[in-house]
C-alpha cells in the first residue's frame, strides 16, 4: 500500500489527525506535507483536509485533519 493510502486510512480512522512526527514514526514518511498535497487532489469533494498549527516547547508544526465539508 502506498504512503498516501495509508497515510488516508490513518486520516479517516483518527479525528485528532496527524503530525508531521507521527508520520515518520507510522509510515516512515519524512515529507507529510507532499503526501497530504497529493491526497488532497484525492479525496471526494465531501471531505477536505485541515491544516492546524500546534506549538509545543516552542516548537511550531503543522497538524493535518481529515473533515467534512459542511
């Protein structure tokens, strides 16, 4: 399966969504936001994907969130 597959199912299986860490640690993935640009142009036009920015001991990075479109 392929890491956006994969990264896709992880998306729509967890609504906290997922971090650029979380993605090397799952899937081995060092370029989250390459993969979430290609599953963007993915996925139906009922459901879009979030990009939040969390800061954590000064740290700032992105969180990405699988929704539906209201």
């Amino acid at each position: 399966m392929s890491q956006n597959k994969q990264i896709l199912e992880y998306l729509e299986n967890n609504p906290k969504g997922i971090t650029p860490i979380e993605a090397l640690w799952k899937f081995n993935c060092f370029r989250l936001a390459g993969r979430i640009y290609d599953i963007r142009s993915m996925l139906p036009r009922d459901k879009e994907i979030v990009t939040e920015t969390e800061t954590r001991n000064g740290k700032t990075y992105a969180k990405y969130i699988l929704e539906n479109k209201a």
